[in-house]
C-alpha cells in the first residue's frame, strides 16, 4: 500500500497565522502539523508517500521532510495548482500509486492513541473498493456528514450539512484502490468549485465501503480552537509516554 499526505489549501479560517505561511508547518506541541499524518501513514507499514502540495512555503514543506530517510519513508512531491478539491488532489497521485491500494491522509488531521497497521491491512484483504474512518463529534456541520439506515451501515455522505443527520463523520483518512481514479474523473465541482471527497466515497455506497470506527483520539486542525484542541491532545499522549519523540534530520 502507498501513501499520499495532503498539505496544499490556503488555511483562511486560520488567518492571521496563515498568512505568510503554509498551515501545515504551525506547531501542534512539540512537532510540525504535517508530522502527524505522516506518522500515521508509517505507522500503517506505508513506505513509499507522495505529499501534495500548494499553496504558501511549498518550499519549507520540501525542506522540512526533505526525503524522508528520518521517517524511515521515501517522500515525493507533486503540487495541486489552488484550492480545488480533496478529489481532485487524490486524482493528481495516478502515476504514483500505479496499480496499489493507498491510503491519504489530510496534512491538518492528528489522530493518536490507536494503531493503524490492522485496519489498513484489513481494507488491503477485504472486498471494499475504498474506505474510511468514522468518529463521533458535536459539530459535525463543519465536516461530511454519515447517514445510516436502522441497521447502522453507511448509505450516503453529505458535505457540511446546515442540519446534520448524524454525529458522525469520515474523517480524513481515506482507503482507495486504483479505480478510484476513474470515477474522480467523473466528478463534478461541487457550489464551492471543488471535487468533494464525500462525492467520491458516494459512489461506493451502498455496500462497498470500508467504514470501521477510529477509537483513538482525534481532531482536525483547520480553525484556531482545533489546533489548540491538537495541541492538547498531543501533550496528553506525551506525558503519557505514548507520543514518540518527533524525528530530527541527521544534518540538522
């Protein structure tokens, strides 16, 4: 299985941080943002990663993880020209992903407290042509929504409803197989001139969705009081011995 981190995006709800540069560089406690979803892909067992970039401090981005080796991974980049879409950065990773199963994860999501390699390898064994994670939150307008049937199985997702029919959510790790860039190409922009993920998880439902619940601890870092909530999260674990010492470049 490969691996793709999503770090492009121009972050305004986190203006006036972001400004000047690319959210996934800001401090979530002792580490970089975007060393958490990398850490999440290599603790899957994922090796070979492609980061889509865009946006501000492409540049930094590159520096910072450079090729990977301290992660024990082996980093590629490729770059997302503007704020068009989730599916649409998914659709920039054909060539890379060839003919492997992969897994994105988006740059701003931190999740901790629950080992992936499992439920990776089971998406890898199973049926399903794609997958995801759901969680519980309290505001899930801010997010695509799940609705379910009396039975508890998904049946469709809708993108930052104004009246949500459930309180859970897919958050941002996504588990696809190559023909996921079929129907990416099929796509139509939603109102917000975008490719939704939640448009290209529908098309696998009913019945061919992998959408176990994530029983770690979670929250996106894409507003100021999420990236604050990240930061507690993370000094949580710390204390607690179970968050790793971030990895520093051997040149550095």
């Amino acid at each position: 299985m490969k691996g793709l981190v999503l770090a492009g995006g121009t972050a305004t709800r986190l203006f006036p941080l972001t400004i000047v540069t690319n959210k996934h560089l800001l401090p979530i406690y002792d580490r970089p943002m975007i060393y958490y979803p990398i850490a999440t892909l290599a603790g899957m067992g994922i090796r070979e990663v492609m980061v889509i970039v865009g946006g501000k401090s492409v540049g930094e981005v590159v520096e910072l993880l450079a090729d990977g080796e301290h992660f024990g991974l082996d980093l590629t980049y490729r770059y997302q020209r503007g704020a068009l879409g989730i599916a649409h950065a998914i659709g920039l990773a054909r060539d890379f992903v060839g003919d492997d199963s992969f897994c994105c994860v988006l740059g701003d999501n931190v999740l901790l407290g629950e080992p992936l390699a499992e439920t990776a390898q089971q998406f890898a064994d199973g049926p399903c042509g794609a997958g995801t994670l759901l969680y519980e939150v309290a505001d899930p307008e801010r997010f695509g929504v799940a609705e379910l049937d009396a039975q508890g199985n998904v049946v469709a997702f809708e993108e930052k409803p104004a009246k949500p029919k459930s309180n859970l959510i897919p958050i941002g790790v996504y588990f696809l197989r190559p023909d996921a860039f079929d129907f990416v190409d099929r796509l139509e922009p939603s109102s917000r001139g975008e490719l939704e993920i939640t448009d290209l998880l529908n098309h696998y439902l009913p019945g061919h969705l992998f959408a176990p619940r994530f029983e770690g601890l979670w929250t996106d870092a894409g507003t100021v009081t999420s990236l604050i909530r990240a930061a507690e999260l993370a000094e949580q674990e710390s204390r607690a011995g179970r968050l790793s010492a971030p990895p520093i470049r051997p040149d550095r």
